[in-house]
C-alpha cells in the first residue's frame, strides 16, 4: 500500500510539473542568496555596520520563517500568494533605500520561505517512501540555483547597482506564478502522515524535537556562511572588487556536488544515519578551516569544502521529519537558525572587530550538531524499534 493516497491531477501533467517547480526552486535558491552576495555594495551604499548588515539578514530569514509558518494545508494556495509576494518586493526593491528596504527585505523573505515550504511539502506529498531522494532531488535544483547566483550576479557586483537584478527577479517570478496559477491544483492526503497510525512514544517525541533543533542548527551553519562568505573573502582581499563572490560560489558549488551525489543510490547504500554523522564532523572541521584562513585561495578551498559536507545535511534531515510531521511549522523552526545565525555572526563580528570572530557562531552551532545527532538518531531507532513490537 503507498504511503499515502492523493487526489490527483492527470498524469500527463506530472512530469511537467516537477521539471517547472524544481525551476522555480532554483530561481528561490538565487533569491535566498541575493543578499549575502549583494551585501558589500549594499553596506557601503547604505553605510551599514556589520551588525545592521547582520540584521538584514536576519530580517529576511524571519520573515522566511513567517512565511513558512503561513503556508498550511493548501500548497498550491501557498505557492500562489508566495510568488506574488515576491513579485511585490522586488519591486519595491528597484526604489526602495533604508528603512523601506529593510521591510521589502523581510516580504523577501516571506515570498521565499513559502514559496520554498509548499513546493517541499507539495512534492513530498507524492513522494511517498522515496521521499529522501526526491528532496535531495529538489535541494539539488536549489543549490544549482544558489551555487550559480555569485557567478550570475558579478556583472551588478562590478556595476554597484543591483536595481536591475531585482527587475529580472520580479519578471522570471510572474511567469512561475503565471504557470502555477494555471496548472496546479491542490493535492489533499487522505491517510495519516505516520505510517502505522500509532501515536508517538515519549521518545519518538524527543527524536523528532532533536531532529528540529538539528536542522534549526543545519540551516543556520549554511545562511551564515553564504551569508557572510562574499564579505569575509573580499575582506580579506579587498582589491578585487568581485573577487569575494567566488569563495560563495565554491561554497554552493559544494553543497550542489554533494547533493547530486547523494541524490543517487549512494545515499540508500551507506544509510542516511551514517552520512549524517560523516558530513557533520566535516562541517565542523571546514568551519575551523575557513577561521583559520587568511587568505583568498584558502578560503575559496575552505568554503567549497563546507559546502560539500552541509550540502546533504538540511534534505537528510528534513526526510526524517516528514516522516512524522509533513508541515510548515518545520520548516518555520529549522528557519529560526537561518535568521539568528547571520545575526549573531554579523554581532560578534561588530562587538569583535573581526569577521573571523564572528563566524564562532555558525561554528558553535556544527560543534552541537554532532552531539544532537547522537541523540536524535538514537531516539528516533528506539520508537522505531517499538512501533514495530
């Protein structure tokens, strides 16, 4: 029997359908990493010390969190009212200067974190017990998205002028908003999210509050990195104007090659519990690298590093999660990291005087990781091993 039954679409539209959505996810993973690579011009143009900077970041992830909270049981609503939201801001964004900037900023991210929540919800429903590679899958179609974005974005990073960027965002966004709004419909789950319909044990609860905290943690090690990567870099070698994007985009590289990899029957043949501990202990040692780097090359080597252990990280979890709790309140949660990581980084890098200072944060939060995932997968093999007692 599949995991769950749906009320479906003709199945002629279903492989269309997945080619645009995973289009459209990758264009949301260039928006989500807009700001981070736009940041230097930005802070210059706006005069913004690292903290300011760090809470526009933060702006963005929370509304991200927001919007991921916002998008419910109707995914196709969802995708709607994300994309028009997103057409909405990037607009704003062409005119827009501090503070108005700020807000369109967080309806950025509100239009992304829903827009990104019920396409992950909406091909998960039909994924049944292929879920893990088919997120994979979609996180892929992501980091290409995201891994092209430095690359794509050094002509405005030479120019200093990113309105016309925003003005290409807002068109490539209506025409997946047209595509949805004429293709897609609503697809409702007529079976419990949990398999055998038994209600968690006190440690399955446990399991799945670790594996939240896990992917908060997750996210947050990868929107700190993205996020601070292009400054850091350029910092480091401030001569060259776009030469800070490159070390984002040896980052996203990484995440993109490690998800294609695991996308593949690699991932069922070592087991998702056993990539999960070997990615985690390599992105805490990348982080210590990229601290330790003090120059552009190193870090280039350092980030594409990272980002190859992060990469397969955020999926593997969130396959685990969906599992047992198929929601936006997920999503919103393991959100949290991504708004208050950035944050924190660009805090301690103003109260420090240092950037490197700064990214303790999101090496704190890979040193926890390890021990969290202890915990989580240990919990979650117990209330498995009970359920099917």
């Amino acid at each position: 029997m599949p995991e769950a039954s749906v009320m479906n679409r003709p199945s002629t539209l279903r492989s269309p359908s997945y080619v645009v959505l995973s289009l459209a996810f990758s264009l949301t993973g260039a928006g989500t990493v807009m700001l981070g690579i736009l940041l230097p011009i930005l802070s210059r143009r706006w005069q913004l010390q690292d903290g300011a900077a760090g809470f526009l970041l933060f702006l963005q992830f929370a509304g991200s969190s927001l919007g991921a909270i916002l998008t419910g049981k109707h995914r196709v609503r969802a995708l709607r009212l994300g994309y028009g939201i997103l057409i909405l801001s990037a607009g704003v964004l062409v005119f827009a200067a501090p503070p108005l900037a700020f807000a369109a900023f967080f309806f950025w991210g509100l239009g992304l974190g829903m827009a990104m929540t019920a396409t992950s919800l909406y091909v998960s429903d039909r994924a049944g017990d292929r879920r893990a590679a088919i997120l994979e899958r979609l996180n892929f179609a992501w980091s290409a998205g995201a891994m092209a974005a430095p690359i794509l974005f050094l002509h405005f990073l030479e120019t200093r002028n990113p309105q016309p960027l925003y003005w290409i965002f807002g068109a490539l966004f209506l025409l997946v908003a047209a595509w949805v709004l004429l293709c897609e419909r609503e697809q409702f789950l007529l079976s419990p999210a949990h398999p055998d319909g038994a209600s968690p044990t006190h440690a399955g609860h446990f399991a799945i509050l670790s594996l939240v905290i896990l992917a908060m943690f997750a996210v947050g090690v990868e929107t700190s990195l993205s996020g601070w990567l292009t400054t850091y870099s350029h910092r480091a070698d401030p001569r060259a104007a776009t030469g800070g994007a490159v070390a984002t985009a040896c980052f996203l590289t990484g995440m993109l090659l490690s998800r294609l990899i695991f996308s593949t029957r690699l991932l069922a043949m070592l087991g998702r519990s056993r990539v999960l501990t070997m990615t985690l202990s390599a992105t805490a040692a990348s982080v210590i690298l990229l601290i330790a780097a003090h120059h552009g090359a190193a870090i280039d080597a350092a980030a594409a590093i990272g980002g190859i252990s992060i990469g397969p990280v955020y999926p593997l979890l969130l396959s685990f999660l969906l599992e047992h709790a198929p929601s936006g309140w997920v999503f919103a949660v393991a959100g949290l990291g991504s708004a208050v990581f950035p944050w924190t980084t660009g805090v301690l890098s103003e109260r420090f005087g240092s950037l490197r200072m700064g990214l303790i944060a999101p090496l704190l939060a890979a040193a926890a990781m390890i021990v969290l995932r202890v915990v989580a997968i240990e919990n979650r093999q117990r209330e498995a091993a009970l359920s099917r007692t």
